[in-house]
C-alpha cells in the first residue's frame, strides 16, 4: 500500500487553538502561584503582630532589642519585677550609658542580683544575636532567653536568633507593641474573629 507522508500536513486550527490556551492557562496558573507566595508570607507577618508574649515565671536572661520605642523600658520593667536576673540591652549604641536610657528611673531599687549590661557593638538583628550570645555565654550557661523587640520587629528577629543561638536553648518571644505601628487587628486562629 501507500503510504502518506504527514509530516508536511499542517496542523489543525483546533489543536493550534488547544495549544495557544494551554500555555496561557499554564502561564496564569504559574502567576497565580508565584503571587500567592507573597500574599502569605504578607499575611504569616500580620498575624505574628497580634502574637502574644510568651509565658514565662522566670528566666536567666532578657535580651531587649535597641531601636524601638518601649523595647527597653519594657525590658526594664520585667527585670524590676523579678522576672529575670540579667537584662541585656543589646545594639543600644556607643557611649550610651543607663542614665541615658532610662531617665527618670531609679535604678538603685533594682534587686541586688540584678545585672544590666549594655552591648553596642551590634547594629542589625543579626549582629544582636551573635553579640548577644557572646555576651551571654561568656556568663555562664544559657538554657533559656527572653527574647524582647516590637511586635512589627519580631517575626524577623526570632527568626535570626533561633539560627545563631544553639538550637537547645529556649528562646521565648516578648513583643512589644510599637507606639508608631497602627494596631492592626488580626484574627487568631484559637480566638474567633
């Protein structure tokens, strides 16, 4: 028999057709991805705004962020309560002395076995925590910190913290809630809206 040679026949409009909207389906699909990864990521960071404190009795150390309004007086007010024996005030600046920090406040009541220390060195989150850890370290053991910044600040330093510190200290969360940032009501997924 003969036979037909196809490979000269052009193609279908119909197929031509399937072709041209399958690649346009699978180009909207990929878009539809890709901008769904920033819409979550968006919406993990709105949702870690309204996150609560941890709770915690005690603890060896508070490391309070520099750089926000309330993170260090907070700080203070938490060791003033006995709820740590070290606060650690770390990327407060050079030649910043506690006087400066914290006018107006009587440091002399604070409990004999506190201890304030100031660390400057450090001007990024990710410089905090490895001073922060130097400086801890070279105390003694560190099992556990209290980890304090501003609520808009804290997704992103607990994040840092957890990769410098060693992985079987504790790092507990103390957001503060910043004076600057509008309060913004997000729904929990525990608390109905």
């Amino acid at each position: 028999g003969e036979r037909a040679d196809l490979s000269n026949r052009e193609t279908p409009l119909a197929t031509r057709i399937f072709t041209r909207r399958l690649k346009a389906g699978a180009v909207l699909v990929g878009l539809a991805v890709a901008s769904a990864w920033p819409a979550a990521l968006f919406s993990s960071y709105l949702g870690s705004l309204g996150r609560p404190p941890d709770a915690f009795e005690h603890t060896r150390a508070i490391v309070s962020l520099a750089g926000g309004p309330g993170r260090l007086g907070r700080g203070l007010d938490l060791l003033d309560a006995g709820k740590a024996d070290v606060l650690l005030l770390s990327g407060t600046g050079k030649g910043d002395r506690l006087e400066d920090i914290f006018p107006g406040r009587d440091l002399s009541r604070l409990a004999s076995g506190n201890v304030i220390l100031l660390e400057s060195r450090s001007t990024s989150t990710y410089e905090n925590a490895i001073e922060a850890w130097a400086v801890l370290a070279a105390r003694g053991e560190v099992r556990e910190i209290v980890l304090l910044t501003s609520n808009y600040h804290m997704l992103r330093s607990e994040f840092v913290f957890r990769k410098v510190f060693p992985s079987d200290v504790v790092i507990r969360i103390h957001p503060v809630e910043a004076e600057n940032v509008a309060r913004m009501e997000v729904p929990q997924p525990d608390r109905p809206p």
